[in-house]
C-alpha cells in the first residue's frame, strides 16, 4: 500500500456533520430521471420523455380511421467511445427507437392488420458518467436555468401622477399570458398576451356570469328586489347597482334566404348608480322589469368600487356580446359566428392541447390563492379567475401583500432534463404534424409506422438545442474544480430568462431566500454578477424546480440529531425560527445556551432555545463548493473571497502537486464527486497494476453472480496526457499496488490537481510578507529561483494541431511527405503520410503535417516550364498546403492520428463481404452462447416450480400456465427480450430475481449487437468523419511552462498578482536556521483589501508544515487563534509568524520582523507565453488597408486618437507621420519603405493613406462629386 496521508485534523466544533449529497446530482439525476433507462418500462414514472411521448401520441388521422400509439421506447448502445468521439470529433449519441402500434377503427379496411413496430427516431446526445455532453467532439455542459415559476404574481408599480397601480400577471407553463390590472380611474382590465385589453367584466361575462346581477354575486354586492309597487316604495333613496333594461324582439325578414330571423334589442331605462326616486319606479314598471338589483348596504362596499367603475365601462351586456368583443379585439375581425366566438376563450385558456399552468403553475396557484384545485387540472378554471381577482381587490385596499419576484419560492430551476424534455416537445409536435399529413395521404393502402416516420426531424431539433443554446456552453475543463463549478451553476440567462441589459439590480442581489441555496460569494465580476450563480454544498433540487436545503427539526429546544436532516424549501421555511449550526447542545441534543441567535426571513432575533423550529446542518450551508475551500473565508471581505473562489477555478494542473496543508475539509468529496478519478466500485482486491491499467476483482454475493453476465473482475484503463478544452493536460498515476485491498468509493489514482483523493490546485510556499526592493510594488510577486529549478510550478499543457483531406473539383488532396518547394532538412521528421514523428521538438515555422493539394491549371511561366522539363510533371500541378507551426509554437510531438474512411472498389466490396459474413458467424455464436448461459441460470431459478403464464408483447402466450418448467420449454422460447414481465412462478423473490437476470440480459444482448454493428460499420464505411472529409490528421504537442516573469498567480484569498522578479536563491531573505524563503509578498495587499484570512492560513501552515500534520478548516467553523497558537507553540515556532528575517545580498538582519510562514499559492491561466505577441509585418485588413488587431490574427496595436494626441503634444510630428502612413495603411509608401530598408537607401516620402481612399469613396457614395486636386 502506498503510504497515505493521516487524516487532516478538523478544527470543526459540530461532532455529528450531515453528508454532503452528491455534487453532480443535479446535472447525471435529471438526466436519468428524463431517460428512466434504470426504470423497467411498465414502472417509468410520468415526467422527462416518457411524458413527453405520451403528451404527443397517440396521433390519429383528419377521418380517425388510423391511429399510431406508442407503446415503448428504448435505446440501442452508442456506436463510439466518449475517447472515440473526441478523436474523432464526433457527438457520443445513443440511437431512440420507439415501439409504436398502428391499427385501423375502421371496419370497411378489414385488410389492415394492425402492426407493431420498432422504429429509429434519430441519434440523441448521451450524458456521460461525468455529467458531461461530447458535441461534435467536445466536451459541452448543459446549464441549469433559475427561471421565474409558472403560476400567479401580484406587483404594484407606480403611475406618473403618483397613482398606484396593481396587477396580477397568471404566466403558465405553455400558453397565453393573462394579466389582470387598475389604471388610474379605478377601473380593472384584462390583458391577453400583453396586447389587447378589455375589461374584467367583459371576460366575466364571456366565462358565463352573463348578467351584473351575476358578476356582483360573485362578490355579495348586491340584493334582489322583485318589482312591485308596494315592494318598491320601501326602497326609495337606495342605489341601483345593475342597468334597468327595456328588452323586446323584432322579426325581420332575411333578403338572402327569406327566412323571418327574430332579434333581441335593448334599451337602457335606469343606468347603474341611479338614486331611486318616484319617477324611476314608474319607469321602472313600465319597463315591465321583473326583478332590480340594489347595492348593499354593508362596510364591505367601499372595498368593491372597482368592480361598479368596470361595470360602468363594460361596453357589453350579455355573453354573446362579450365573446364578440373579445373576438374583435384580439382578431381585429368580426367573428363569422357565435360559435368561433366562444371557442376563442376556450382555446386560449381552457384547453389541454393549447395551456397548460404544469404541475408546478398550478401548485403556485393552490398556494398562493389557498385553493385545493386537483394537480391533474393544468387549464385555469373560472374559480383561479375569480379567487385572482379578489385577491387583487383585497390587494388595492391594502388587505394582501404583493409577491417579492426575487424570492426562491417564485424562481425555479430548469435542469437538464427539463429543458431536453421542452426540446423532444417541440422535436415530437414537429413529427406529429408529418405524421398526420402523411395519414391523410395514405387513403387505402397498407402502410407501417417506418413509412410514416422522418427521424430527421428530431434530430435537427435536439442538435441545434446542443449546438446553438445559450445555455449549452463549452466545458471549463481547466482542473477538476472548474468542471464541478460549471456543471452546478445556475443563469438566470438563456432563452425565457433575463437579458444582461434589462436585468436590474434587485434581480441580481443577494436575498435572504438564497441562504443554504444559492451562494452569495461565487459569482462573476462584470457584466453577468448576480445573474450567474452557483449551488450551495447542499442544496437540491426538488421534483418542481425548487431549490431545497437541509435542516434539523428542534422540539421544545432539543436537536434532533438522530435522524436525517429535513430539506425545505424557501417557501416551507417561510416564518421559522431557524438557529446557528454551532450552537452549544449535549449529547442528547438539548441546547445548553440561555438565548440565541436565530434567523426569521431577512431578521435575526435573540430568543429562547425552546422557541426555535429548526437549526441549520452546518455554517458552510450557505457556500458553493469554491467558496467552501477557502479556509478561514470568515476573516476575508466578501469581494475578495469572490475573486478568491472565481481564480480557484482559472489554477493550472502542475507537473508535481501538493495538497493545502490548510485545507476546509471539502477537498476529498470535491476530487471524488468531480468523477475524474477512478473509485472502486465495490470491495475487491487488486489483481494488476501498471502505469496505464488497474485491474480489481470484486467480491459479489451468490444472487449477484447468478443474476449477472459480466465477470467479476474489471480493468480501468488510466487517462495519459489527455487534452482538456483549455489545453490543460490529465494524466493519471495509479496510487495502489497489487494486492492491496480496496473498499468501495477507494480512489485509485492520482493526478490532474489532485493528490492522493484531495483536490490540489496548487502549492504550499514558504512565504514571507515584506517588501523587497522595489519589486513587489502594487500586487507584483518575488520568486525564488529553486522554485523555477524544482519544477514546483511547471504545468504541461497540450495542443491538438489536425488537418483534413478534402475531396475538390480538381481532384484529392493527399497527405505526402513530398512538397513541392520545400527543402529536405524541413521534412526530415515527416512519415510517408506527411505527418511528424513523435518525439520530434516543434519550432516555430516547422511543417507538422504536409499536405498537397491540386491547384488550378494556368499558362506556366518560362521557370515553371524549365522545372517540369528537369523534374517531370509533378511540380507544376500541386501546391502546398501544410500545417505549419505558428509563432509562438514550442513543444514536443506526444501524439498522432490518422483517420480516413475506406476506399470502395469492386475488390474491395468483395472482401468485405466476406469479412462482414466471417463477423456475423462470430457474433451469431456470442448471442447461442449468450442465450444459453441466461437458459442455465434461468433453469437453476426455475427448476422444480410451475410456470404462471408467460406472454410476449403482442399477447401471445408463450409459456402455459400450470406446466412445470423443464430446459427444454426454456430453450424454445424464441426471443427473451420482447416478454412481458410475466409471473414466473409463485414467489415475489423469485419473480424479482429473474426479472433482473432477463433485465441484465436485455443490457448484455444490446451491448452485442452495438459492437456488431460497430464492427460491421468500421469494415464497410472505416472512420466516420463529417461529409465531404476524405482523411483527418491530426498532432497533440506537448509544451512544459515553466513559471515565467510575467505569469499570474494567486492565492486562495482573492490575493493575486504578477511574478516580477525571478530571484537567486541566495539572494532571497531567510531565516535565522537559513532557510531562504520561497516567495515574497507586499504586506501592503492585505490592509487596505481586508483578506486577512491569507495570515491565519500562512501561520497554521508554518506549523503544519513543522508538524508534518495537514489541517481542516471549514468555513465559519474553523480554528481560532488560541488554537492556532497552540500549534505554533508545540511547533517551536513564533506566534502570529513574526520572525526577523536576514538579507540574502549582505546577510544583515532586516531591521523590523516580518510575517514568515507557508501559504498555498495557485499559478493562474493567464500565463505570459500565451499573451506575448510582436508583428513587424503582416496581414492587412481589406478595405482599410490597417494592420489587424490582436495576436490570434497575428495583428498590430491600434494606434488610438488619445495616443495620436499623445504625439503630438510633444510635437513629435515626423514619428506621428510615419507611424499613419508607411506602418499602416499607405500601401505604396510601405512597399517603398521596405525596399529602402533592406537597400540601406533613405526613407522614401509618405503617399496618401488608404482610409483617405475609403473617405472619398464613402462622399462619392453620397453623390458628391469629389476630385483629388494636386
């Protein structure tokens, strides 16, 4: 066994710490729960695809004569490994296929048979085991979007006369968007889509209140009074609260079909609001009105105005009124009759097909407005509509509080699942609307669902999702802290979330809802800060959206530590009093303080143990993963543990790494949930090891082995020089040695920032805090030269250089070693495919692959007819075309492929016939042989009992009930993989058993025919490479970066800076026993930044570093300084790290001490090799004839206006001259110059610059007739 570290001591005063959940959940669990491949089909829960096909199907003709339905789906195995596809640059994918069923209701087709049928619905992306898509061969990761929940939101806002205004916004899942709203004259209205608005009581009556008497029930506004005139005499002086209409009927006759058409007209006697006198009543009689509504008289009136301001302006006054309305204003068309008018409501708002609030919107809904609305009832009903607008009445008179938009309970999260589930939607209704068309098509002829079926169209949809999305980013793959960070991020950006330039500031601050959910340290600097966000360690996120986070239940001031701790959401945590994880409790858990500090949404009263409801897991809940591997983050200011946890995430992976002596605790979760080390699976033993495999056997239970089909050893091929998406390089070394004996979750190996199952990002440095000769001014850092000689921050990085051969009009391009031109000594490293041996150092300019290629025929000159006279033919009619090394390219080849597709001739066709049919001979015996191991554990199952009855998938009986099995009958059966779960005998446990074995077989079967396949496709079609490519080359360089003056590091704290000065050891400070110190850092960074945290880790590394000891810090639970002093004293070392310090040059002592000690230092991306740049001449732009910009374009730096001021302030005008013309765009003038330099002659004078040129044209443009007058 190699020797392991000890365990860190863990400063952490919480003795029972809760698990952390796994941190990729968010990502791999969304994914399984959308592909429920792990499900057997009959239990597949209803949500990801598998809702998502049942939502679309069955699909039925225009005549509902055939239906296609769909009964399963299933996937095959993906034809490449994920190695393969980032070779290759392919998309590691899984072939869909659907078992869909299509039968006819018709009785007159008595010839169509109903058919059931696997059909291939196209290849969609596949999650990797790391959380991870490969897209077209690289690496790509789907974020997660925090969106705001469907469901009902109340919000006040402000008129310009100071007037407030209220609204009720409904936003469904997928719909139209209806908000309710006052304007300034107390009048409410509703809005479709935001467009066109009408008032509420105009939809009132549309839904079915069709008279006011009706709409002010609604809201107990009004009484009945029958007309009488006894009756009506005792209401004199009261309010009438609905119009007195005088309603009658006229006959006319209709001119087109002289049919007598009766209509109903009314006519107004009394409008609302009129005070009842004694003409009104005769008015009243006479109108033959045989009931009248009044207001009531009670307190709540005053309360309901608006309702009587929007009757008044409801220009309506029966349903059939209000649908018309309505129709007219959202079609600006008269509707052609009473019936479409109506269906146009329905459709918008109660229809299944065409609204839907989803699980989550009507949840939202039942809390928000207390209605107990069934889930399964996703439309909005009449009562939603009526309980929102009471609410907003109540809201008006300041009854109800409006909705806080940034509070969790209103924002959710839309994971991976999710959002590939909004995709398969719209990829499904897109195929869905084919079908049908081509149902309809089809009128007597016998088809099958394949003929139906275009798997294009789902394809594209889920490509263009991957490829396109905002939220489908390429991996930051820089060290393994990166890939964990990006894969549990969370944007309120994307496609139906914020843009950066509307997003406000309250949207991207910091709530109280995002305690132990969202992590108010990690966000980015810049542009997106607050609108990007990360995952606290341990949150989750609940089945609707919501982010939860762990708390443990206190019953009359005793902690429950007993049982697993309860996740709640913002919602649920709403108004309890939740105490500190660190408070003082016993060993039964009952607090033992008099008062403490509990948190109640934003507040922190002081109360009484046996008030509080909950306690929070731990102090780092509040923390993303980055955050939380800062120790002592509590001693830092939060803008600089932002910088520290964003540049954690930018550290390189060094040659040779080292574990933080001060850690948090978290660095062995974070290595082990990154997935990019190996873990064992189980127990086992060792059986083999070397630098590029580890093989293990497991140990397995009697059950296991009788229902599995794999061996019980398992070899793990190592990782070497892997390029990342950042060019950072993985290599992994193995960490144990035959024969040891591992335990399940055991890490393996080592490497890419890790050490020994620990993150490490960076290394321990001893440091010392002075000044030192100027040299570390304002943040810049001085090195030790031992650190430069000792590879202590050498990182590899690796570059991939390919080339493809392309089939062209004028013929193949072919990969030679014999370019034309070109001298022997720069291809004497080329192999007869023109590609570089490896082993070969790469300088700038050097060919790594030669490549020709055929170039047009034109007139040769007299040289080109002499050459082909001496040399044959060859010359004349290729080019060169090969990659070169660019600029700044120093490395070493490690690395190279060649991929290319297989030449088809009649020979050739021929013999992979044979070698397919010689294939197939194989893998027929696999699959016998396959078969027959499933029979003989079944039979061992079986044996002795009576069969149940067992059927395959169409029905039909394939073992009896009540025969006793014998191999015989198990041998029979013909296809094991299309049985439906039959009871096979009696016993539970049994059925299980063999359930799982029949499951196990189906994976193995499938795996079978993946390889078949696979191999069939290499023999017949070779490499696949995208269309039109021939072959693909391509070259891994390898550079090794030494640091370099100019290189940035970093600390943990947010402490960053550029290395300067690259020092002598003996010229460095050291210390009184002359250990010279490795890295001076400018005291004057901490003050003034506040990251004292950077001290306390500096002075309890020192003396872990005496001790030989690492140490567990955990954010806002960590060491204090009376224990830090405990170690500095037992290490023999001085408090706080002050030291005196001697000078490396004299050897004299410095005259103040310094604080000495050892800090984790990172060695950042930015590194100078990649920024350093220099041009003298170049490429040009077209029309301005202007070098271009930057070092990918091999640019120049853009002389500005600030700088041409610069120039001629000092009256520098011969230097401003030549730099705007001959070194930038006066084409003649520069081609002169040039000539003279290299003559030695004098300076030419300048021409006329070429944007003089673009100017004129630009007036001649406008049609001003402009001349250039000498």
């Amino acid at each position: 066994m190699l020797a392991q570290k000890a365990e860190r001591l863990n400063f952490s005063s919480i003795v029972n710490r809760t698990e952390y959940p796994d941190f990729l959940d968010i990502q791999i669990k969304s994914f399984q729960d959308f592909f429920q491949l792990e499900t057997k089909s009959e239990e597949r829960g209803n949500e990801g695809l598998y809702n998502t096909f049942m939502e679309n199907f069955p699909i039925t003709d225009t005549r509902n004569q055939f239906v296609l339905e769909f009964l399963d789906y299933f996937i095959d195995p993906p034809r490449y490994t994920i190695e393969e596809c980032i070779e290759r640059g392919l998309t590691y994918s899984v072939p869909l296929k659907a078992r869909l069923k299509l039968y006819c209701t018709d009785p007159e087709h008595e010839d169509f048979e109903t058919i059931v049928q696997d059909v291939y619905l196209g290849t969609i992306p596949y999650m990797t085991p790391s959380g991870t898509f490969c897209i077209n061969g690289a690496e790509r990761v789907v974020v997660s979007q925090l969106h705001r929940s469907p469901g009902v939101f109340f919000s006040q806002s402000f008129h310009a006369n100071g007037t407030k205004l209220y609204s009720a916004r409904v936003i469904p899942f997928k719909g139209s968007w209806i908000e309710f709203a006052t304007d300034i004259n107390q009048v409410m209205y509703a809005y479709i889509d935001r467009k066109k608005k009408l008032p509420v009581t105009t939809l009132f009556r549309a839904i079915g209140f069709e008279r006011d008497k009706d709409i002010l029930e609604i809201f107990d506004l009004a009484e009945e009074v029958k007309v009488s005139k006894s009756g009506l005499k005792k209401i004199l002086g009261r309010k009438l609260a609905a119009r007195v209409l005088n309603t009658w009927h006229e006959d006319f006759v209709d001119e087109d079909t002289g049919e007598v058409v009766s209509i109903e007209r009314n006519e107004i006697v009394l409008d609302r609001d009129t005070i009842l006198d004694k003409d009104n009543i005769e008015e009243i009689i006479e109108a033959d009105a045989k009931t009248i509504l009044l207001h009531k008289e009670s307190a709540q009136q005053g309360d309901y105005a608006i309702i009587h301001n929007t009757l008044q302006k409801d220009p309506t006054n029966s349903e059939k009124e209000a649908v018309e309305h309505i129709y007219r204003q959202l079609r600006n068309a008269e509707p052609p009759d009473e019936e479409t008018a109506r269906g146009i409501i329905d459709k918008l708002f109660f229809s299944d097909q065409r609204y839907s609030l989803g699980e989550v919107g009507r949840y939202r809904m039942n809390k928000k407005l207390g209605l107990d609305i069934g889930m399964d009832k996703q439309v909005l009903t009449k009562v939603d509509i009526i309980t929102i607008i009471k609410y907003l009445i109540e809201l008006i008179n300041s009854k109800a509080e409006i909705d806080d938009i940034d509070h969790l309970s209103n924002r959710r999260v839309r994971t991976v699942g999710e959002q590939l589930s909004q995709q398969f939607g719209v990829g499904l209704a897109r195929m869905a609307r084919t079908i049908r068309e081509r149902m309809n098509v089809r009128d007597n002829e016998v088809f099958t669902p394949i003929d139906l079926i275009n798997a294009k169209t789902l394809s594209s949809v889920i490509n263009s999702f991957f490829g396109t999305n905002q939220l489908s980013q390429f991996m930051d793959q820089t060290n393994p802290l990166a890939e964990i960070t990006h894969k549990r991020r969370l944007s309120a950006l994307g496609p139906g979330g914020l843009s950066r330039e509307r997003a406000g500031f309250e949207v991207r601050d910091v709530h109280y809802t995002h305690y132990g959910r969202l992590c108010p340290i990690e966000t980015p600097e810049g542009p997106n800060i607050g609108l990007i966000s990360s995952l606290s360690v341990y949150a989750k996120v609940n089945g609707m959206g919501f982010i939860e986070t762990p708390y443990r239940k206190i019953e009359n001031g005793v902690v429950d530590i007993k049982n697993t701790p309860i996740y709640l959401s913002a919602e649920e945590e709403e108004d309890q009093l939740i105490a500190q994880a660190n408070i003082r409790v016993d060993d039964k858990g009952k607090i033992i303080e008099d008062k403490i500090i509990a948190r109640q949404e934003g507040d922190f009263p002081v109360i009484d143990p046996s008030n509080a409801n909950y306690t929070d897991v731990a102090p780092n809940q509040v923390a993303s993963i980055s955050a939380s591997l800062i120790p002592f983050l509590e001693h830092d200011d939060a803008n600089r543990a932002l910088m520290g946890s964003n540049m954690m995430r930018q550290a390189v992976p060094l040659l040779r790494v080292d574990a933080p002596i001060v850690g948090t605790g978290l660095e062995r979760q974070v290595a082990s949930d990154s997935r990019v080390l190996i873990n064992a699976e189980g127990d086992g033993v060792i059986e083999y090891v070397d630098a590029n495999e580890i093989t293990i056997k497991y140990e397995r239970t009697d059950e296991e082995a009788m229902v599995s089909f794999d061996s019980d050893t398992k070899t793990y091929p190592l990782v070497k020089f892997r390029k990342t998406n950042q060019g950072t390089s993985i290599n992994l070394k193995p960490i144990v040695e035959k024969g040891d004996k591992v335990k399940k979750g055991q890490v393996l190996c080592e490497g890419y920032a890790t050490q020994n199952g620990e993150l490490a990002l960076g290394r321990n440095m001893k440091v010392a805090f002075m000044p030192w000769k100027g040299y570390n001014f304002e943040d810049a850092i001085v090195i030790s030269e031992k650190v430069v000689r000792d590879d202590i921050f050498t990182s590899i990085h690796i570059d991939e250089y390919s080339l493809e051969v392309r089939d062209t009009k004028l013929g193949n391009e072919e990969l030679t070693n014999d370019i034309p031109n070109v001298s022997e000594e720069a291809t004497k490293d080329l192999d007869e495919n023109g590609m570089i041996r490896i082993g070969a150092e790469i300088k700038p300019g050097d060919i790594l692959i030669g490549k020709i290629t055929p170039k047009g025929e034109s007139d040769p000159t007299p040289e080109e007819k002499l050459l082909r006279a001496i040399f044959g033919d060859k010359a004349g009619d290729v080019k060169d075309a090969s990659l070169k090394a660019s600029p700044s390219l120093h490395g070493v080849v490690i690395e190279k492929k060649l991929f290319s597709r297989a030449v088809k001739d009649k020979r050739k066709r021929a013999k992979d016939k044979e070698d397919i049919d010689a294939l197939e001979a194989i893998y027929y015996r696999k699959f016998d042989d396959l078969k027959a191991i499933l029979v003989e554990k079944l039979f061992n199952i079986v044996n002795g009992k009576t069969a149940q009855g067992i059927f395959n998938d169409l029905g039909e009986e394939i073992i009896p009930k009540g025969k006793k099995y014998t191999l015989k009958m198990l041998n029979a059966v013909d296809d094991y993989t299309h049985l439906t779960s039959g009871t096979w005998t009696t016993d539970d446990h049994t059925n299980n058993l063999i359930a799982d074995l029949i499951h196990n077989y189906k994976i193995k079967e499938n795996d079978l025919q993946g390889s078949l396949r696979r191999e069939k496709f290499t023999i017949s079609v070779g490499d696949e490479l995208p269309a039109g490519i021939i072959k693909l080359a391509k070259v891994y360089i390898a550079k090794k970066r030494k640091l370099k003056v100019g290189d940035k590091m970093a600390g943990r704290h947010g402490n960053k800076g550029i290395v300067a000065r690259i020092v002598r050891q003996e010229d460095m400070p050291f210390l009184e026993d002359g250990t010279p110190v490795d890295i001076v850092l400018n005291p004057l960074g901490v003050p003034s930044r506040m990251n004292i945290g950077q001290i306390y880790e500096t002075v309890l590394g020192w003396a872990g570093q005496k001790l030989n000891r690492t140490f567990a810090t955990p954010i806002f639970d960590g060491a204090t300084l009376d224990q830090i002093n405990e170690f500095t004293d037992e290490a023999g070392i001085p408090r706080f790290g002050h030291t005196y310090l001697y000078d490396g040059g004299t050897g004299d002592r410095f005259d103040q001490p310094a604080t000495v000690g050892v800090i984790y230092m990172l060695k950042l991306g930015h590194m100078v090799d990649d920024k350093m740049h220099a041009r003298s001449i170049g490429p040009y732009s077209l029309i301005t004839q202007q070098p271009l910009g930057g070092k990918a374009q091999f640019g120049g730096q853009r002389f500005g206006e600030m700088e041409v001021w610069a120039l001629e302030a000092y009256g520098a005008s011969a230097t401003l001259r030549e730099i705007l013309t001959v070194k930038s765009d006066d084409v003649i003038g520069r081609a002169k110059t040039y000539e003279a330099i290299v003559k030695g002659e004098p300076m030419p004078e300048p021409g006329l610059p070429e944007s003089f040129n673009v100017l004129m044209h630009e007036l001649k443009g406008l049609g001003l007739d402009i001349r250039l007058e000498e």
